[in-house]
C-alpha cells in the first residue's frame, strides 16, 4: 500500500504512489499515541518518537515503507515532535520518500535516524535533495542503509548547499572511493557539519587514497569536531597522512581509526603529532595492530608532553605487558588522561596489578574503563566490564538508557548532538 499523492513530492519517484486504499493501523500506532499525549500534557518540549525496531521491550510489528505514511500524515504538521528513531525497520524505498516528504513539511524535525532500513541508493536520493531546502534537521543517521556510491555522491550535493545539518552518518552504506572523495571536497567549504562517520566504505587497491583527501579536508576545515574512519584499511602510509593534517588542524576531538591495519610505525608520527596537537580528546585506535613498541610511544607521548588527551582505547591491539604497563604509568602523571580501555590484549600479571593499583587509588575509575580487578588466590586478574567509547553505536541494552556515559564515553566527552 502506498501514501496519498494530495501534497507536491520533493524529487520523488518518477510517477506519485497512489493513497492506500485501506488505511493501515499497526498497534504502535496506538501505543506511542497515548505516551505522546501524556508528554504535552507534562508541557515537554522536544519529544524524540522511538519506534526502534530492535527494541526487545516493546516487541510490535516493524515498520514498513506503508505504515511510515501514516507517520508522515501524524507529524507533518506536529509541533511537539522534533526527533525521529525509526531504525532496524523494513521502511525500503518506499517510505524513504515519505520521509523526505516529512522533511519538507516538518519544520520542527533535528533529529532523524533511519539506520539498517534497506533504503537503496533511490531513496538516498530523495533523502538528500529533501535536505537541499530543509533548514532545522541537525543530525541524520543513514547507517546501514546501503546508498551506495551513487546515494553517496547526492549527500555531497547536498552539502554544498544546506547549511542547518551538523552531524552525518554514513556508515556501513557501501560509499565508493568516488563519493567518499566528494564528500572530503564538500567539507573543505562546509562550515557547519561538526561530526560525519564515514566507516567502511568499499574502496579497492591498496593504495590508501581516502586518508589522502580526508587528511586535506582536515587541513583545510577549521569546524568537524568528530570524524569517523573505521575500516578504510588504513596502513602506516595513510595514518601519515591523517597525522600531517593533524599538525595544522585545530578543531577535531574525536578521531576514529578503529578496525584498520596500523603498526607501531605509524604510532611514531602521532605519538609525534601528540606533542604539539592541543584539541584531540578522544582516539580509538582498537582493532590494530600497534603491540608493545606503539603502545610506548603514545605512553612517553603522553606521560611528557600531551595534555589534552582524555580518552584512548587500543583494544585488541596484540599489546603484551610491557606496553600495557606503561601506559597505566603514563595516567600516573598525566592528570588530564581519563579513559583507557585495553579488552583483548595480552594480560599479564604486572598488567593486572598495575590497573588494579590505578582503580584503587582512584586515578581510573570503574566507570572510564573496560576491566576490573578480582583475586582468586591471591593473584589480581582483570575481567572485561561492558565500558568503551560507542558500546551502543549499533544495538540498545535490553534494559536501561541506552545513552548512558560509560558504554559510550566517547559521545560523552565529545557530545555532537544528542544522540549517539
């Protein structure tokens, strides 16, 4: 079934989808209707919809591309709803142009996550020329939707133009070399877009072009405050690149390079850009490969020199003891290094003494890590405690905020928006 056709399209299909001729009632409908009317009467201002389809608490139908025409009829013209969490639904194509009509008529609307929805690169398309003329959405979450380059390359269209849209998402939507190039273009001029997550994108050879034109983005742009590179197969040539843009950058403080292939070769020159660099906060290098020489040359870096550094996670970076220990010495004299998080490298007993020392003497709390000691018959192990930067980038806990501070510290101390 599809919307009524009674309102001019933003850029839609090639011909209008005709109403439905029998209205469809899901039951979440009814339920988010009534929670909605006991928000106004409590006078909230700024209601967030959740019709998240993963949610385990609230087991209903997902929503399809139909019923997301009702949702477009409800809040066209809702003054009381100003965000918008449809993910892990079946939406497709179909309600992705509703949504872009929601776009166009919501005036209200900042935040919009439509993440894992199965909308093509079509509906990218709609989505985007939607954003052309649209002056209040702030943050748009597209992850997981494979847009593919052609999606990918109106989103860069699109920036060049909008001016309201402050943080973007584009992970995991099968970006091409072509249109991960054009969005570093793009945001060379964009002055407003303060965060873009641009992971995984399907890049061929190995010849690390990415890092080129993103490292000349950061060159030039004096605004993107978070930027995510997760699996862009970086190697020690392209973090190089990334660090020589770093040296002249001064607005990003969060750094994303997480699920790469960087050794401790490439640690040498951002332990170096360490020294000098004054805004970075937060850097996720887990999954690497850094191993002990790379963890101590971030460890002199930061016991000596950086002070402006808060967070680092180098999970799963095949780091013995030896760099372990020294980076728990690095906190003992840096006072403003406040997270570290190091599941899934190699523990030693001098390692588990030395973190557990560190949590004793309350220099790293329980909640700005991912271990915590116990004894079993008098020798100190560590555990892995559900803690990181972006625990619940993907999934909700079953019970609980989804939102809290220790499983996504990195959205705590770099806060980009209201949402993860």
């Amino acid at each position: 079934m599809w919307g009524s056709g009674e309102e001019a399209a933003c850029a839609g299909p090639r011909s209008s989808p005709p109403a439905p001729t029998t209205t469809p009632n899901p039951s979440w409908a009814l339920a988010d209707g009534s929670e909605l009317d006991e928000e106004i009467e409590k006078g909230s201002e700024g209601i967030t919809l959740n019709i998240a389809g993963n949610s385990r608490l609230m087991p209903e139908e997902r929503v399809t591309g139909e019923d997301f025409w009702i949702l477009f009829r409800i809040l066209k013209k809702n003054p009381y709803i100003n965000g918008l969490d449809v993910r892990y639904n079946f939406i497709s194509d179909v309600g992705a142009y509703y949504a872009a009509r929601l776009l166009q008529k919501q005036h209200n609307l900042i935040y919009l996550n439509l993440m894992f929805n199965d909308i093509g690169p079509e509906g990218g398309e709609l989505i985007a020329k939607a954003l052309h003329k649209n002056t209040t959405l702030k943050y748009l979450r597209m992850t997981g939707n494979k847009i593919e380059n052609k999606g990918g390359m109106f989103f860069a269209a699109m920036l060049q133009i909008n001016s309201s849209l402050e943080k973007l998402d584009l992970g995991d939507c099968d970006l091409g070399m072509q249109s991960v190039i054009a969005l570093a273009t793009v945001l060379t001029q964009n002055q407003t877009i303060k965060g873009i997550n641009l992971n995984r994108p399907i890049l061929y050879g190995e010849q690390e072009e990415s890092t080129v034109h993103l490292g000349h983005m950061l060159k030039e742009n004096h605004c993107l405050v978070e930027l995510h590179m997760c699996k862009h197969n970086i190697k020690n040539w392209g973090i190089k690149q990334l660090c020589d843009a770093l040296y002249l950058n001064r607005s990003l403080r969060y750094l994303d390079v997480s699920c790469n292939k960087i050794t401790r070769d490439g640690m040498v020159c951002l332990a170096d850009v360490l020294k000098s660099n004054t805004t970075l906060e937060v850097l996720d290098l887990s999954f690497n490969r850094i191993e002990n020489a790379g963890a101590k040359y971030l460890s002199e870096t930061l016991a000596s020199h950086n002070r402006s550094l808060r967070a680092l996670s180098v999970v799963s970076n095949n780091i013995e003891g030896e760099g372990l220990v020294a980076l728990s010495e690095s906190m003992k004299t840096n006072p403003t290094f406040s997270n570290v998080y190091i599941w899934g490298n190699k523990f030693d007993e001098a390692t588990c003494v030395a973190y557990s020392d560190l949590i004793q003497m309350d220099r790293l709390k329980p909640a700005n890590t991912d271990v915590e000691p116990f004894v079993v018959d008098g020798h100190v192990y560590l555990a892995e405690v559900s803690n990181g930067l972006k625990k619940h980038y993907y999934w909700r806990p079953t019970y609980g905020e989804a939102c809290t501070n220790s499983p996504n510290a990195g959205f705590t101390l770099v806060p980009v928006g209201g949402h993860l």
